[in-house]
C-alpha cells in the first residue's frame, strides 16, 4: 500500500516518489446561511495510474489566528496499477489539523537522493 502522504506531498509541490502528470482546477465561491466561501477542486492524476481529488472550502471573510479553519477533503477515485493507497479518503477541518498530519507521515522513500 502506497500512504496518501506520498501523493498529498507532490500535489503541494514537496519531494515525494509520486509523479504528478496533471491537475485540472475548478473554483467556485458562493454563500449559504453561515456566510460566503470558497470552493477549490483540484483532480490529480499520477503517473502510476492514481486519480485523487482534493477539495478544499475556506469562508471568504478574513480569519485571524495561526489555525485557519476550512474543509479539505482527499479522495482517492482511481488506485492505478500498485497495490492501493491507504486510507482511500482523508478529512481535515483547519490547516494547522492537515499539516500536522502529514508531519507525522514520514516516508523515507520521499526524501531527496544526495
């Protein structure tokens, strides 16, 4: 099993052994009873066959503080020709949440060669 880790890194640009192909965006900005927000899918697909769509929701008004609250939701649509991605899905309700959990998913595979 390949960890989402390794395929969250390289959507945001980190070292990471997955090789991303494309990434199609699509954002949308609207307001419900809670106030305004922001909208942002973005489909990824890898070389190894793997599809994941990233969606993230931030409201539109100014936040302060050093823990931004928004919805980012990671779903894996495609497992390509490896052995699987674990999890298939993955849910964070602020950014400090997201990267405090992909701190913790260390995979030496993803370190740059010297």
């Amino acid at each position: 099993m390949t960890p989402l880790a390794v395929y969250i890194r390289a959507i945001h640009g980190m070292p990471s052994r997955a090789t991303l192909l494309s990434r199609e965006c699509a954002e949308e900005t609207g307001c419900d009873d809670a106030g305004c927000f922001v909208s942002r899918r973005t489909l990824c697909r890898f070389a190894d066959g793997v599809t994941i769509q990233y969606d993230v929701e931030r409201d539109d008004a100014p936040q302060e503080g050093a823990c931004l609250s928004c919805l980012l939701l990671c779903r894996v649509l495609e497992t390509g020709e490896g052995d699987g991605v674990s999890p298939m899905r993955k849910r964070f309700e602020s950014d400090c949440q997201f990267r405090f959990w992909l701190a913790l998913q260390s995979d030496p595979a993803d370190k740059p060669s010297s």
